[in-house]
C-alpha cells in the first residue's frame, strides 16, 4: 500500500471489488459462527425475493464482527454492496458514515425527487442551501436505496457502527423500519456499551460469544502449544479470537490468578507491544495519523512537517500491516491499534500535535476540522478556540448536524471564561441537542447554563422556555406550565412577537392541564396591547387574548382580522396551537385549515417533531366530525412519529385517541387499550390523555347500555369546568348527560347540560348547538323533546356521527311511545350512517332497535374506504388530492416501492383498476374538503 496525498478518489466499481476481495479473505478464516452465517444468509435470500430486513452483530473488540461482515459481502451474489466504517474521530461530525455509504453511488441514483436530491447535495457539501431536516435526509436516504434496488437488491455493511455519528444512526434507523417492502439488507457490527451505541429497535441483535474450545483449538493449530497452554489462553481470553491470536506468541498470565487479565487492556499492550517492537522509529507519525482520525489525507503533510515527522514508511508501504488505503481514507486496520497508538503520547505531546493538525487545515471547507483540533490542543480557557468551535457548530448545523454542533458548542462553553457567554453557548448547545433528539444531553446542558452566575431576564427566558418544551414531548405539561408561567409577562414588554409562540404554548398547555386561570391570566396580560391583526404573530396574539375573554365571560366583541395574516405563519407548532384556540372559539373551519396547513408544512420540511405533534391535533378534529377512519390514520401516524423522535408524552395522546376511536367502532380490544393509556397517562401526568381513556371506557359502556359504568367513566375524567379542552366539553358532556338521564339522575343531568350552554355561549359552532339541543331533548318530554330532537339534527348536519347519534335517540323514543313507522325512519337514517363511517358499537345498538321496532336489520354494503388499514386510506387520500407516487411517498416517509405495493391492496378491495377510478370514489366519500382552494381570507369569531 503506497499513499500519495495526491490519490484520487476510486470509483464506486473499484470500493466494491477492494471490499469483496477483503470478505475472501476473512471469509475462509471463520470459525464457530455457524448460527450466524446461516442468519445473514437467510436475511440475503429474503431480500433477493423482496423482503428487506437486518441485523446487528454486537461484541467485544476482536470477537469476530468483521469477519462476519465479510462473509455477507462474499454470499450477496448479485447484491450492489455499500460499506461505512465509523470512526471515533468523526463520531461528532454529522453524517459522516452516511457520507461514506451513499456517495460512492449517488451518480447512479436517477429519479430521486429534487428536494431530496438538493438535501443530499447540501448535506455532503457538493452545494449550497438551506440546512436539511433530518428526517428529510433520513427519506432522502431511504429513496436512494429503494432506486437503487430497483435495479439488484442492496446489502449495506457498517462496521464499528458504535463510532458511526448519531445522524446517521438516526436515519438508518428510519430506514431499518421501512424495509418490509424493499430488497435491502443492513447489516451493523458494534461493540456493546462503547461510543453512541446503534440505537436500531427494529433490527434484531445477536451477540457474538467467544468461541468454543473446539472451534478455538482449531484456530490455534497451526500454533505450537500444548493442551495445557491451550487451555489456559482460552481462559484468560474468553474466547476472543483477536485476543487468541495476539496473545499465543506471547508469554501467558501466572496460573492460579483470582480473575483473568481485562481484555481490552491486554490487548492495548499486546498492540502496542507489536507497534514498538516492529516499528518504533514510525511511532510519531503513526501518532499523527491516531490523532487525525478522519482518514483524509489533506494537510497531513503540512503536519507532519511542522512537526518534523518523517512520512516515508507511509508512502514506502512499511505500516501495511497496520494501516489500510483504499484510494480516499488512511485507516488503521483495528481500532485498538489507533487507541493504543494514540495514548502512548503524552498530554503534551498529544497537544503538540493537534494544534499541528489545526494549523494544516486552512481551507474553508476544514473549518470544523480545525476547530476541532483547536479544542483538543486547549488546556485552560481560549477564546480564540472556543470562537472557532462557535463558527464550526453553526456551519455544521447548516448542514443537519446538531449532534456535531453539540459538541462543538459543548467543547466552546468548557474554554470560556466569561460567565455570561459561556451560558449562551451553553444554551446553544442544548438547543442543538433537543434539536437532535439527545434529551438528556440537552437538560444537562440546560442545568449547567442555569448555574452560571450574572445572566440577565434575557438569558434566562430562553432557558425556560426550553425547558418547557421537552416537558411538554417528553415529562408533564404541569410542569412545563410551571416553567413558563411567570416570564409570559416578561416576554410580552419585551418582545411580544418574537416570543408569540411562547404565549401560545402557554395556552396549549393550560388547555392540556385544564387550569382556567390560564385565560384569566392571557385576558389580563394581553388588554391593552395594541396588537396589529395584519401582523402574524399578533393575529395570533389577538386570537389568544378573545379566546382569554371568552373563557372568562367577558362577552368580547366580534373580532376581525386579515386571514393573509395567519396564512404568513410558517412555523407548523405555532400554526396548530393557533389552531386549537380558534376551533376552541368555535370556528372549526379556521382550526381544521391552520392544522391542515401547518401538516403540508411540516411534511414538505421534513419535520418530523411537528408533524407528530400536529397530527394528533388533526386526529382529534376528525373524530369530532366522526370520520373514523381518518382520525386512526392521523393518530396511528401521529403515533409513530412521535416514538421515532423521542416524544413519548406526544405518543400516549395519541394511543389515548386511537382507544377512543376503537371504543366507538366496537372492537374487541378497546377496552385493553384503553386501560394502558390510562396506566400511561397517570403515570406521566397526562390528562388529557387520561381524558381520552376515561372516555373510550365511558364509550363503550354507554353502547353497551351499561349506564351506571359509563356515567362512573366520564365523571372520572375530572371537573367540567371552563379550563377543559373544547374537544372533551363537545363529545364528552353531551355522553354524560345521556348516561345520567338513563340512570334516572335527571338533576345532575340538568347541571351538567347547564355547563355545556355555559361554555357553548361565545362560539359560533353548529356542532355546539346541535349538541346542545340534544341535551335539551334528552331533558324534555313529549312534544317538546321532539322540537329539540328536530333543531338538533337540522343545526347539526354537517355533523354524521353525532347527527347519527341524534337520530338514533329520538328513533328509541318514538319506539318507546308506540310510534314506528317514525321510529323506523330514523333508526335507518342512522344504522346506514353508522355503518357507513365504521361504528360499529353504535351500529350493532341501532339494529337492536330497529329490531325491537319489528324491522329486520338488513345488512349494507360496506364502504369501500372503510375497509383500507390506516396507511392505506393515508395513501388513498393523497392519491385524491393528485400526487404521484413519489410525491405521495416524500410525504408520508415511505419508499415509492411500498406506496405501490398498498395501492395495489386498495385496488384489490376497492374493485377498481385506475388511479382516475380511486380520485372519484375519493371525492365521492369525502366531502368537504378543506385545501388551499377552500381558504377565506377574511375570518370572523363571535
């Protein structure tokens, strides 16, 4: 192995044959891994016949990982290979074992969609533009594999994947759960408990033990040692074939020692013991090289010379046996060896040499590089490093690295001196950190910022306020309530539109807890502000202080404001808690179409953080309207997203709506998962999501026509005061008072249909006054009861499932005073709608009825959108708003490839051939849209 600083870098052909002809070589050599080549090869099979998956091969340094990936590459006949290999020194560099694996084979990648295509470009470096979301790496990522094994299937191998840096884990990671479909095999050796570790739920892990003492004699044959000698090397080894080897030509540990020698420290000396025994004249610059890390071999001359460092058995191929080249990156063949190397310098001469390393890389594309090795030469504080460290964070967070930038910034805050400065790049850092989904980094960061002295009102909001935020996804939002609560005054004198977002995540979070003080306090802070209705934030701000007064009863006037206003937002979190006050006032419209949007965006950005937030939102509006199916779609989505980016809060609302939409479709397994969101809930403080699990049981026994049970469920959800979400006052209220009239406790009844009028008052809703009239009639007798049956289905068209509900109750009271042809005409209005939207607990009580009413049920065709799995009728719905494949897949975090296979399914049960047959069937089941061409720009709330 001859280098030159001059090498180019090697095609995507020739990285491939180096890699086989290295799996030969190991692959001959492997003994006592039968299970586990038998695994790899099955994984290989599945893939060539469509059925992706992986695995992670996790042991001790020398155990025989690499091996093991050698032996895949040498079965994948026909498979395109990728290899990375994560090295320590660029741990912190974001993307770096990404770069290694995709850019050999970008150039053969066609048909990848633009803003994937430009987030790859940017994030390697070969373009400028605005920094990629991760997830939308992480989609970019999974497309580029996908087009690729449109072609041959595809086996990529990450060895050492415990020094891979955390973006790229991430993004394999969201590969790893997407391969079902794919002809793709990811295979990752790492070490257990070393580096960032692959946090891959979704790839089975097999460990790899030490060999047995056959299969270790057999690897020791060729070696002159007695039986005894064999035994003993096993025992002090464990197995470990590295270590066999290493250690057979050495002398072994005194017999009769309590404990075998640490491994991993007898092998650091069996490695350097060999480095100086064989070449310690180049032990400098195998020192120079251990401290690089990168591989690259820009500027290591200049380094080398500065530090008068002669280069020649490098380029004479001395330190092959050390040392590997493939054309782009200088590695040490094991890990250990670079770490032995490396730490046999001293503290001063390991600093001595990164500032060498520091001052070689000059270029602007190294700019990080340098930082870095500023930061490891520092010993007290430096400024000077410290600000480079700063520059080097942004420009890498430019380019979707928070994990990089955390360090950084982490490594910047350690070398400075002054305190205030110090506790922003401290907050800096922990920004980067929650941006990356590192949470406990972050709150360490966070507690470390707190601590430092002199930092004024200024500093300390945004502390607070990111606080508030990880317990919000991840803690309680009484908590993060507590965070906020006393600097919302303080934002608003200082800066009332740049901290807009924090005063509406007051209120979301006061919606969440149920404190009615909450709108007290935002109808104090906000008089008197004059707030600009054609300026974003305060059209958010104005939203807030009516929604203030209205909970209050300070009968607000009609508010107007330019909608253009609100359609400039473009932050997704700000546009959905905008949202949930204006469907809390009433107007559902502007609520569903805040949500919409703010989704599109969040899809279109990548951001999965908001999305699964969002969604959640968007589920809960649908269930209002009682499209079940949607409403799963929504929270299933909303549920997985948010277990993907570490927002487990965000997760059990979601569980808690997919129980209530369980509860109302009759299925068996409502009631289990109901109680585990209810379990959940209490545990993290939750009560809005305890809200739902209360109300999915209440649900199912009250169509059950267990009354006394469901009135007992609803009443557990809490005090129906002016502090609970709009979502729970409008469907859970109206199902007490129904349950407290069937149990004959008409007072309570009375009271609680009194609280719904109270709240109903300031809002515009048809939904809220159908609602209200039902309760009404439910109250009434005679003549009366009928009137208000008859306002309640005429406001409440738009309504079905509740219309439905309407319809059946007037239906069992007609059928109670002997009248049925009537009775008849309503019970089928809602059996057929029932029936229609899924529910199938409400649809099982009206056939009961129709029956008791002397009217066979007669069974209805089943919708044909009600018959597709949740991804389905996602992937049906953008098939209607007139999205190609790929378009629909960029959307949805998917590959092309599984966005065809689930349409193929809907084809099949729907009984159509055509895309243009599924957009019609589409708009002939889903009325009301509320896109783009349905806005108004003037809104109104009452």
């Amino acid at each position: 192995m001859a280098v030159t600083a001059s090498a180019k870098s090697p095609v995507p052909a020739r990285h491939a044959r180096v890699v086989a002809g290295a799996g030969a070589s190991h692959a001959r050599r492997v003994l006592g891994r039968d299970h586990e080549l038998r695994l790899l090869e099955s994984l290989l099979r599945n893939a060539a016949q469509g059925r992706g998956g992986g695995v992670i091969l996790q042991g001790e340094p020398g155990i025989g990982k690499t091996a093991l990936l050698s032996c895949a590459e040498e079965r994948a006949a026909g498979f395109q290979v990728l290899r990375a290999v994560g090295a320590e020194p660029e741990s912190d560099l974001a993307y770096a074992t990404l770069h290694q694996l995709l850019l050999p084979v970008l150039g053969q990648v066609n048909g990848l969609p633009g803003p994937q295509a430009q987030a790859l470009d940017v994030l390697f470096g070969r373009t400028h533009g605005t920094p990629p979301d991760p997830f939308l790496v992480a989609l970019s990522t999974l497309s580029v594999l996908s087009l690729l094994a449109g072609e041959q299937p595809v086996l990529c191998v990450v060895d050492d994947a415990h020094w891979a840096d955390q973006p790229t884990l991430k993004t394999l990671a969201f590969v790893a759960r997407r391969l079902s479909d794919e002809p793709v095999v990811l295979v990752f050796a790492e070490r257990a408990d070393e580096g960032n570790g692959a946090d891959l739920p979704d790839l089975r892990r097999v460990p790899l033990m030490g060999l047995d003492r056959e299969s270790a004699k057999a690897l020791l044959a060729e070696r002159r040692l007695t039986g005894s000698e064999q035994n003993r090397l096993l025992a002090v080894t464990g197995g470990n074939p590295l270590a066999l080897i290493e250690l057979a030509g050495q002398p072994l540990p005194v017999e009769g020692m309590h404990e075998p020698p640490a491994l991993h420290d007898e092998l650091r000396r069996s490695f350097l013991a060999k480095v100086q025994a064989r070449h310690a004249g180049s032990l400098p610059l195998l020192q120079l090289i251990a401290a690089d890390g990168s591989g690259s071999l820009n500027g290591f001359e200049r380094a080398a010379a500065s530090l008068r460092v002669d280069t020649g058995p490098l380029h004479r191929a001395e330190l092959d046996e050390l040392l590997s080249y493939d054309g782009t990156r200088l590695v040490f063949r094991h890990p250990l060896i670079r770490s032995a190397i490396y730490h046999s310098a001293g503290a001063d001469r390991r600093a001595a040499i990164h500032r060498a390393l520091a001052a070689a890389f000059d270029g602007p594309a190294d700019q990080h590089r340098r930082a870095w090795h500023l930061g490891q030469a520092a010993v007290g504080p430096d400024e000077q490093a410290a600000e480079q460290l700063e520059r080097s964070a942004e420009q890498v967070a430019s380019r979707g690295g928070p994990a990089a930038a955390m360090a950084a910034l982490s490594r910047a805050a350690e070398l400075t001196a002054d305190d205030r400065r110090r506790g922003r790049r401290l907050w800096t850092a922990a920004h980067a950190a929650l941006h990356g989904g590192f949470t406990a980094r972050a709150m360490e960061l966070l507690d470390r910022a707190e601590r430092e002295p002199h930092l004024d009102e200024a500093d300390r909001i945004p502390l607070a306020v990111m606080r508030a935020i990880v317990a919000e996804f991840a803690g309680s939002p009484e908590d993060a309530l507590a965070l906020i609560r006393s600097w919302i005054p303080h934002v608003l004198r200082l800066d009332r539109r740049r901290f807009a977002a924090t005063v509406a995540m007051y209120a979301d979070l006061g919606t969440r807890t149920r404190r009615s003080e909450v709108w007290a306090d935002l109808a104090g802070w906000l008089q008197g502000i004059p707030l600009a209705p054609d300026d974003p934030a305060d059209a958010v701000l104005l939203l807030l202080r009516h929604a203030g007064q209205a909970r209050t009863d300070q009968n607000p006037a009609i508010v107007r404001w330019d909608g253009a206003a609100l359609d400039a937002l473009t932050d997704p979190i700000l546009m959905t808690m905008a949202g949930a006050v204006a469907r809390g006032l009433g107007d559902h419209e502007l609520g569903r179409r805040l949500y919409h949007d703010a989704g599109q965006l969040a899809r279109v950005g990548g951001s999965l953080g908001a999305l699964a937030w969002n969604l959640e939102y968007q589920a809960a509006d649908e269930l209002a309207r009682g499209r079940l199916g949607l409403a799963e779609a929504h929270a299933e989505e909303g549920h997985q997203f948010a277990v993907e980016v570490g927002q487990p809060s965000t997760a059990c609302r979601n569980r808690g709506l997919l129980a209530v939409c369980a509860a109302m479709r009759g299925r068996p397994d409502a009631a289990e998962l109901a109680a585990g969101v209810l379990a959940e809930a209490s545990e993290r403080r939750l009560p809005d999501a305890m809200g739902h699990a209360w109300r999915a049981l209440g649900l199912i026994e009250l169509a059950a026509g267990r009354y006394h049970e469901a009135v007992r469920h609803f009443e557990a959800i809490g005090d129906w005061d002016a502090g609970t979400p709009a979502d729970l006052v409008m469907g859970v209220v109206p199902d007490l008072v129904e349950a407290l009239v069937r149990v004959g406790e008409r007072d309570r009844a009375a009271a609680a249909a009194a609280r719904h009028e109270q709240w109903s008052r300031h809002t515009a809703s048809p939904e809220q006054a159908a609602l209200a009239a039902r309760c009404r009639a439910l109250l009434s007798t005679g003549g009366t009861a009928e009137e208000h049956f008859a306002e309640s289905l005429r406001v409440g068209s738009g309504f079905s499932l509740e219309h439905a509900r309407t319809h059946l109750l007037l239906g069992e009271q007609l059928r109670r005073n002997r009248q049925r042809v009537r009775a008849q005409h309503h019970l089928r209005a809602a059996a057929e709608t029932f029936h229609r939207l899924g529910a199938l607990a409400w649809e099982e009580r009206v056939r009961g009825e129709l029956r008791a009413a002397g009217e066979s049920a007669r069974p209805h065709d089943a919708s044909a959108l009600s018959t597709l799995t949740p991804q389905e009728l996602r992937i049906t719905l953008a098939v209607g708003e007139g999205l190609t494949n790929r378009e629909i897949a960029a959307q949805l975090f998917l590959s092309p490839r599984t966005v065809d296979y689930h349409l193929r399914k809907v084809f099949q049960k729907a009984g159509i051939t055509s895309r243009a047959e599924l957009m019609r069937l589409v708009l002939a089941e889903r009325p009301n849209g509320h896109g783009p061409a349905q806005r108004r720009r003037d809104r109104r709330v009452h």
